[in-house]
C-alpha cells in the first residue's frame, strides 16, 4: 500500500487553465491538498477564485490540466468518465448549492435513487429513515417542486447520506437559503457527517458555517492557504 | 435488474406527467398510418382488381393460338380454382341473301367466372339481365340484329349449321379492348361448335382457359405455368386488362402509397422534434445519475428503457388504432365495392411495431448516444451540456432510419434510395427556404415597437429553432393545403378527364358521302360537332425493310396486333388528347410520306422512330417513315388511332368516317332514327366501359381521401411538436419579463406577434411546396398538367398566420398565467 491509500482525497500540484476570450485563464495552480478519513475541510474565497472548479476536480466531475488528484487512492487522471463514475458510486455523495434534484421524482424516489443504482436491497426502508432523520417523512411524496428551498436541500442531504459516502462534498449548501435556514441546514448536514463518520469537503464564502469545520482554507490566487 | 425496475417506474412517471405523450402519439399515428394503409391498400387494391377481374371475365387467363391441354385444367382444378373456356375467330354468317362478317365467340358453360354476361330478349330493352347462355342458341350485339335486318329468334347459318340468335348482349366482360372492332360480336356455346364445321387445323383461332380462386392459389398456378408456357402463348393476369382501366388502376395506388408514405414522414418528423426535446430534458438528471456514480451504459439503459417502452406502447396503441380503422373501412369499403373482403390478418401488427421501433430508434438514438457524454460538472455550472455531438449522427441515423422504411415500404431498394433522395430534397428546399425568411426578418427586429419589436426579436434570437420550427409548422400546413385545397384541385383535374359530357357512343363505318349529312345530323340534335375523321384499313407488311412476320412474335398480342388490319387515319395536327413523346409532328401540308405510332403498339411490334413502315390498303403499297411516338390517353373516349400518317400520304386512299359522341341517356330513342337515315353506319355504344372507368377514378379518390385524412392528423401532431420544441426556451424567457414588469397583456401581444410571424413564414413555404407536391403529383404520378392555383400562396400564408397565431397561443398560454416564480425555481 502506498502512504497516500489511506487519504479520502488528495491533490498534488493541482492545476487547472481554461481557454477564454482574453487567452488563457489559470484559475487553480500547484494547488495541494490532503483529506484524510472524518476530516471536515472548510474552503473559503471570494467569488470566482474557483471554489467549484476545485470542487469538481477532486469529484472527479471534471479533468485537471496539471497535477494529479488521489480519490481513495486512486489517481484519477488516467481514468475515463465512466471508471470516475464507477470510483464514485456509493463512496461519494453531493450536495450543491442548486439542489439538483430530479424534478420528475418525489422526495422519496430522489433518496431512494444512488441506493436503486447501487442494486441495495432494502432502498425504500433505507430512504425512509434518512428522509425521517431530515424531518420530512410527511413530504415524501411530494415532488420537488412541491418543496421550499430548505426543504429541498433537506432531501438533497437525505440523497447524500444514502449510501453512507466515505467522502461528502458540498458547494455552498446553504447559498441559496436564508441565514435561519441555511444554519438549520447545516446543523443537520454536520450532525450527519459526525454519526456516519464521512469526511466532508465544504466549499463557501459563509465565514461563520465555514468556522464549524476542523480544518479551514482559503482559496486565493489559484493555491490553497491554512487558515489557523 | 434494478435498471430495469427503475426504468419501469420512471417510464410510469414519464405517462403520468405527459413528458412523452407527444412522443407515443407521434409513434403510434405512424404505425397507425402504416396498418391502415396496409389494410386499406391491400382492400382496396383487391377491390380495384376484382373489378378488373371482371374485365377479363376471371382472375386470369392463359391465351394461346391452340386448345390449352387438358392437364393445365386438371392442374388448375387440383389447386381449387375454377375454370372455363372460351375461343374466339372471325367468321362470316349469312341470312338470306344477306352476309356478315362477325366476331365469333364460343364459351363454355361456366362463362363467365367474373363479372356479369347481360342480355335482353328485346332490342328495346337496354340493359338486359343475367340469364345462362344454352347450346342450341346464339346472342348477338344489337347492331348485327340491325344489319342483317333481324329480330331476336330469327335463325342464321354459322358455317354449316343453323342456329337461333335469341338474346341481344348487353353487357359482355371481356369484351376486348379495340372500340374500333367492325365486326359484332356473336356468342354461342362451345358445345355447338364442331357442328359449323368452321375450326379446322389451319384456323385462326384464339383459346383461353379461364382461372378464378384464391389470389395466392391464381399465383400459384401462373407460376406453375409460366415453365411449361409454349411459345406464343401468353397469361393474362388483371394488370394486363384494360389499358384505360388499368391506367386508372395504376394511377389510384401510386397516389395511394404517396399519400401514406407522406403520412409516415410527417409523424417521423414529428417525432424527430418529440425525441430530441425528450431526451435534452433528461440531461440534468443524466448530470445528477453521473454524480451519484451512474455508467454510460446505466444512463442509456434508463432513458432507452423508456424510449423501449413508449415504442411497445405505441406499436399496441397504433396498432388497435389500424384494426379499429380497418373495421370503420370495411363498411365504407364493402359500400364502395361488390367486392368481398379479405379478413383482417395479424401481419400489420407486426408492421406497427417496426414502425414505431424504426421511427424511436431513428429520431431518438443520436440524443440518447448524446446525452451519454454529459459532463457531471453540469451540476456545478449549468451552461455545460453534452458536446454538440457528431453532425454525420444526428443527421445521418434519421435519415439511415427513413432510407429503411422507404426500403422496406417499396420492397426495391433503388426505389427506396429516390424516394428519399425526393424528401431530402424537399427538406433541404423547406430548410433553406425557412432560414432565408428568418435571415429577411433580421433587419425588421429595430423597426416598430413594443409587441411587434420583442415578437420579431425573439424570433431572430434563435434563428436555428426558428428555422426548425417554421419547418415543422411548414410540414403541418402542407398536409393540410393538400387535404384541403390540392385533393380538390387534383380531383377535379382527374375527373375533368371523364367530365359528364365522355363520348358514350361511337360511330362508324360513315361513307364519305354521308358525312356532311352526319355532321348536320349531330348538330342539329344539339349532340355537338365532335371530329370525324377518316379511317383507312390497311395491313402492315414491312418494318424498317424486314417483311412483318405474326408468327415471328413471342406474344399473342403482339402476334394478333401484327395479323390485324390496322385503323390508319390522316391529320394535319396531333389531336389535343395525343402528346408527342419523341420525334416531332410535322409540319401542316408537308409532302413528305411520314407516319406517328402510338408508343405502346411501337414498343409491342417493335418499331422504332426512322424506321420506314409499310402497309397494304386495299392492294396498294403505302410507304412512309415514322417521324413521332405519341402518347395516347385511350381514357378519353375520343377516337384515336395507333398509326397515323400525313395527308399527302393517306388523303387519296379509300376511307371511311369515324366519329364519338356523347348520348345522353334520355335521348337514346334518337338511335333508331339514325339507323334509319344513315344505314351503312354502325352505332357502338361504349358507355358500360366508360362507366366502369369512371367508377374506379370515384373509388381512388375515396380511398385518397381516407389516408388523407391520416395526413390530417400526422400534420396537426407536426404543428404541436413544433410548439413544444420552443416551449422550454419561451417559458424562461417568459418568466423572466414577467418578473422585469410585463404585464400578461402585453406578454400575449408579443407571443401573438412571434407565433403569427412564424405562421406566416411557415405558410408560404407550405404553400410554395404544396404548389411543387401539386406539380410533381398531377404531372409524375397522374399524367395530367397541371395548372397552379397560386391562390395557395396567400391561402397558405394567412391561414398559417392565423392558424399558429392562435395554436402557439393556446399552447403557451399556461406559461402566461404560471406564476414566473415556479418556473425560475424549477429551472
Ligand atoms: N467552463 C468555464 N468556462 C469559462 N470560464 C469558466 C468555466 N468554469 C469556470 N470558469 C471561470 O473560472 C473562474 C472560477 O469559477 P468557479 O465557478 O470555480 O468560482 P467560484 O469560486 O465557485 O465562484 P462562486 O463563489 O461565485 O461560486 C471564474 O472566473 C469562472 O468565470
Ligand atoms: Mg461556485
């Protein structure tokens, strides 16, 4: 085993450019980073500095231009889209700040659904306690349109949880809510990543939500700083 | 396996909130189209044959110069079909002093096996009955009654033997097909034939064996006989009946199969738009599946399975439509015909379910190999969607697709590859046509204000869609122009060649003395002055140096046209039903010994344009070269001739007038009289064989309007599609001004304006190729010219105006009244 198996993520050298009107764009360079198993990370920065590009990088949703990223392990650069995919499945889950649930769905098939793509068993059950430790068994059968915002995000938390992830990463979960809202939200986000003991990856401009993390970043001209 | 189950749960979910209806409906009325027409085709086309059965007095004939053996009866017997005989040869009978050629006609007991044999007792009595023909008797056509100077019953002698011509005929199915026949016709048993003395080893002599049964068993059989077929004998089945019927014939199923095929292509294209919104709204959650650790194959697995699902779904629904439909047919068809109809098989349904598998498969594969590509990062960013994708796919599998049903439609595959090769040009005009239109309306978006401005703004905004969309509109209304207006016009032109005023009689046999006489007569009767033109008799004896030899011929009736004498006529002009294929008319006056043929007998006897013709008339050698092939419509109940030569050449020879004329019914009692004043000229009334003629182009045109009315419903689902396309886009952007202030009032006026715009672009590329369909219909596939109705232009472009005005308007009027919040949410 290589010393870096037992980190959740970690990146090295990290960097991404993108081609735009003015030439090319470098919005993240030799970035480094280490996740190690039930860490929180918090990663703070003005708007644009590239929070979600990195964010999606270490997912694995997107592909680097310099550098390498380690999911459990794994480099992914020489991995195609469905090998990602596949790395992902039931270890990583999602929460973004546009709750991204399938709008066809209601609250309770959205839950259910990693758990069906997974081939568990017992998904309803599993789902059902996940959406009554949200708070929103009354609601599971509304469809998402059908919910207010905070209420979504509930069920997009309830959808993260499902298979009990290694590694959570949520970009700005509570950027779309009120601040009442957005801290009952991330009470229950934390208090969930705390019983199941996944490592979370935060990524926002929030200080005060970004203080409830162990480890605190900046992200700033491309590289990542600690923050005390 | 738990794909499965989620595929089935969400394609339940997919039914319930609509997102594929348009897309099943689009499916299933292609294969309904396909089943019906199918079953109407296939019904109808039985009908139609059946009618031509009729015409040759059984489902088919073997014609040969000698009896048919035995065998071939037994062999016939033996795949349960029926037979009869009957042999025909010209003969001469006497009464008194008096002598006349005939056309003698033995049959044997069970003819006819098709159609109807009527006879009267009476001259009087025109229309006769059904009654059996018994050995001992003979019938006649009236006008051997009238010039032999006989009554019915009066006995004549047919060569050695003496036989009562009891009953006049009526009607006789296989008449044959030349008008021009002089001799009448005289029927008698088979039976009492050896009795005359007249069929010897030298005679000329033409045998059928007449077959009837089931259509598979008659082809059976024709098969079976072709390898045993001697030279020179030929098998008659109902396409080489009547030319003028199966002219008709031909002209009914190739519209028929157009109209069908059109039907077909407009649900593709209709589902084309359905499938492609479809799968383009699966892209978030193909986004979110790929995040939560979906494969490729997952995603495709998930939105094919609901692709799969609708196609079972609408091949089930199609399908019932298509019986249902073929039921309501049987009545319509079985008032239609005397025909009785085949039962309805399983085979359709199998059709209906390669049609929707063909029509899914080929609209929805290029999004769905797409919509595999999805960047999960779309989560992150929600501009990111699938790359653009392969041109070669999204363009060439819908074509693959259509190139495949035309194939498997027309069973050819060079027949299947021009009719697509005809659509996509078509497409590309519409296309181009459509995008030129947008690019004008540029220019307008700064001119004006308010509704106006924003309406014409958001259509050049996304001129692609728009050009899409006024496609689709265009498709939409052109099947409705050419349900409505076109059909109409086509029609008319159709039966405006059998218009109520047909020649039903003709006459001939005019001295030349008589003709004046005759004119005068015609006129003076208020009958009209129809043409009369001389007719010479002269035998053909040499083409292009080599001597004409019947027996050189493999046909019987190539070897039958070559022994006969010919009708030759003179003229100055081609007459106005003739059209020229090849070579040229010559000139008015022109000394030069030149001759037209007709193109079929050309093709039949092997003439070809230069060659130097020779006929004997009355003794005399009459020599000239052929300088045109003319296309003759025999439809038109005028007379014409198969050869035709200049009047320097024919004008000195001995002739004889011919002429037609239309007889209304209730002025038949005026034959007698010209009986009377004309005794030389013989009266042949045509008007059974025009009223079959006319009864098949009604029937054709019924069942037109049938598969139109399918077109119908096929251009209305294009029209919705064409909305729904946009109503993604509109509902943002609707949302969005609403919460900038704009009140419903004026969001309806600028959606009134935009739909209207685009109704009006749509119409007139409709009209314009509604106007180039009318052409290529009436010119190609009817062999009528047409002329332009260019009232479809403005037709086309106010009613598309008004008509997706209003459409568009109705279809988007919920997005009016939606609160902008619910749509900005859900986005
Ligand atoms: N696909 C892309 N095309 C062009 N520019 C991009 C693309 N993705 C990101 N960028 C640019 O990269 C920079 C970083 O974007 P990113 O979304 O990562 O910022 P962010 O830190 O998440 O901002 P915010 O806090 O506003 O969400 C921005 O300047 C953005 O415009
Ligand atoms: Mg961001």
């Amino acid at each position: 085993m290589t010393p870096h198996s037992t980190t959740v993520v970690r990146a090295a050298g990290l960097g991404k450019r993108l081609r735009g009107p003015e030439g090319e764009l470098r919005i993240l360079e030799g970035l480094d980073l280490e996740v190690m198993p039930g860490d929180a990370v918090s990663i703070r920065g003005a708007s644009g500095s590239g929070k979600s590009t990195l964010l999606g990088l270490l997912a694995g949703l997107d592909e680097a231009s310099d550098g390498e990223v380690f999911l459990f392990g794994h480099a992914l650069s020489p991995l195609d889209e469905d090998e990602r995919a596949a790395l992902r499945a039931g270890q990583v889950g999602f929460v973004f700040q546009s709750f991204h649930l399938l709008a066809g769905m209601s609250a309770l098939e959205n839950v259910m659904l990693p758990l069906e793509l997974g081939g568990v068993g017992d998904a309803r059950e599993r789902a059902s306690a996940l959406l009554e430790r949200v708070g929103l068994m009354p609601r599971r059968h509304h469809l998402p349109s059908q919910l207010s915002g905070g209420e979504q995000q509930r069920v997009a938390i309830a959808r993260a949880f499902a298979t009990a992830p290694r590694v959570l990463f949520a970009d700005e979960p509570t950027g779309n809510l009120d601040t009442v809202t957005g801290g009952r939200i991330a009470d229950v986000l934390l208090e969930l990543r705390a019983e199941t003991g996944a490592a979370l990856v935060l990524v926002t401009h929030d200080q005060q939500l970004a203080d409830r993390c162990d480890r605190r970043l900046v992200l700033e001209d491309g590289r990542l700083g600690e923050l005390g | 396996m738990t794909i499965l189950r989620l595929g089935w749960r969400w394609l339940l979910r997919d039914l319930r909130h609509g997102e594929i209806g348009l897309l099943l409906v689009a499916a299933a009325l292609a294969a309904a189209a396909v089943t019906t027409v199918d079953f109407f085709a296939d019904r109808v086309e039985r009908a139609l044959a059946s009618q031509v059965s009729n015409l040759l007095a059984a489902d088919a004939a073997l014609e040969w110069s000698e009896p048919p053996p035995a065998e071939w009866e037994v062999e016939a017997k033996s795949r349960g079909l029926v037979t009869a005989r009957t042999m025909s040869f010209p003969s001469v009978v006497l009464h008194g002093d008096a002598t006349l050629l005939v056309q003698v006609k033995a049959v044997s007991g069970d003819y006819p096996l098709r159609g109807r044999l009527r006879s009267s007792a009476t001259l009087d009595d025109a229309t006769g009955a059904t009654a059996p023909l018994a050995p001992g008797a003979a019938w006649a056509e009236p006008r051997l009654f009238a010039q032999l100077g006989i009554a019915p019953g009066t006995a004549i002698a047919i060569g050695e033997r003496e036989l009562p011509v009891t009953r006049v005929v009526r009607e006789e199915p296989d008449r044959g097909g030349d008008l021009l026949q002089v001799a009448p016709r005289l029927l008698l048993r088979a039976e009492d034939i050896p009795a005359t003395g007249l069929v010897g080893p030298a005679s000329r002599v033409s045998y059928r064996l007449l077959v009837a049964g089931d259509e598979p068993a008659v082809r059976a059989f024709g098969a079976w006989l072709a390898k045993r077929l001697p030279k020179g004998a030929e098998w008659l089945d109902p396409s080489r009946a009547r030319p003028e019927l199966q002219t008709a014939l031909d002209r009914g199923t190739r519209l028929l199969s157009v109209a069908a095929g059109t039907v077909v292509l407009l649900a593709g294209a209709a589902a084309l738009l359905a499938a492609r919104r479809f799968v383009e709204r699966q892209v978030d959650a193909a986004a979110v599946l790929r995040c939560l650790g979906a494969s490729s194959r997952t995603l495709v697995g998930l939105v094919g399975l609901r692709l799969g699902g609708v196609a079972l779904a609408a091949a089930l629904l199609g399908g019932l439509v298509g019986v249902g439909a073929q039921a309501a047919l049987a009545e319509l068809v079985g008032r239609w015909f005397a025909a009785e109809l085949p039962p309805p098989s399983a085979a359709p349904l199998f059709d209906a379910a390669l049609t929707t598998l063909l029509v899914l498969g080929a609209t929805a594969l290029p999004p769905l190999l797409r919509l595999r590509s999805t960047p999960p990062a779309r989560v992150l960013r929600r501009e990111l969607g699938p790359p653009p994708g392969s041109a070669l796919i999204a363009a060439g599998v819908p074509l693959a697709g259509l190139a495949a049903f035309f194939v498997w439609r027309m069973g050819d595959l060079a027949l299947g590859v021009r009719a697509l090769a005809g659509v996509l040009a078509t497409l590309l005009v519409l296309s181009l046509a459509a995008y030129g239109l947008v690019r004008l309306l540029g220019p307008l978006r700064s001119r004006g204000r308010g509704a106006w401005r924003q309406g014409v703004a958001a259509l050049v905004r996304h001129p692609v869609l728009t050009s899409v969309q006024t496609v689709g509109f265009g498709l939409g209304i052109l099947a409705l122009l050419l349900l409505t207006v076109v059909r109409v016009d086509l029609l008319a032109a159709w039966q405006a060649k059998l218009p109520p005023g047909t020649p039903n009689h003709f006459l001939i046999n005019i001295q030349p003395a008589e003709r004046q006489a005759l004119e005068g007569f015609l006129a003076d009767r208020g009958l009209g002055s129809p043409a009369v033109l001389p007719m010479i008799r002269g035998r053909l004896t040499e083409i292009a140096g080599r001597a004409v030899d019947p027996a050189s011929y493999p046909s019987a009736r190539a070897q039958r046209l070559a022994s006969r004498e010919f009708n030759l006529s003179h003229a100055d002009a081609p007459q106005s039903d003739n059209r020229v294929l090849a070579g040229r008319w010559w000139a008015p006056g022109t000394a030069t010994p030149e001759f037209s043929v007709e193109t079929g007998i050309a093709e039949t006897l092997g003439i070809a344009l230069g060659d130097r013709l020779v006929f004997d008339v009355g003794g005399r050698r009459v020599a000239g070269t052929v300088t045109s092939l003319r296309e003759v419509h025999w439809d038109s109940f005028n007379v014409n001739f198969f050869v035709v030569g200049t009047p320097a050449l024919l004008s000195g020879q001995p002739a004889t007038y011919v002429t037609s004329f239309h007889l209304p019914a209730e002025r038949l009692d005026l034959l007698p009289e010209l009986s009377r004043r004309f005794p030389s000229v013989t009266v042949i009334d045509v008007g059974a064989v025009l009223g079959q003629v006319r009864a098949m182009a009604d029937q054709a045109a019924r069942a037109l309007e049938y598969v139109l009315a399918f077109t119908l419903a096929a251009g209305v689902i294009v029209l919705l599609a064409a909305v729904q396309a946009s109503r993604d886009v509109r509902a943002r952007e609707i949302a969005v001004l609403r919460t900038l202030g704009a009140s419903r009032r004026s969001l309806y006026a600028m959606l009134a304006v935009e739909y209207a715009v685009l109704g009006l672009l749509a119409g007139t590329v409709a009209a314009a190729g509604a106007l180039g369909t009318a052409w290529l219909i009436s010119e190609a596939v009817l062999g009528l010219s047409y002329v332009p109705s260019l009232r479809l232009l403005p037709l086309g472009a106010l009613g598309g105006a008004v008509g997706v005005g209003v459409a568009g308007l109705l279809a988007v009027r919920r997005l009016v009244r939606v609160p902008p919040i619910a749509v900005l949410r859900a986005a």
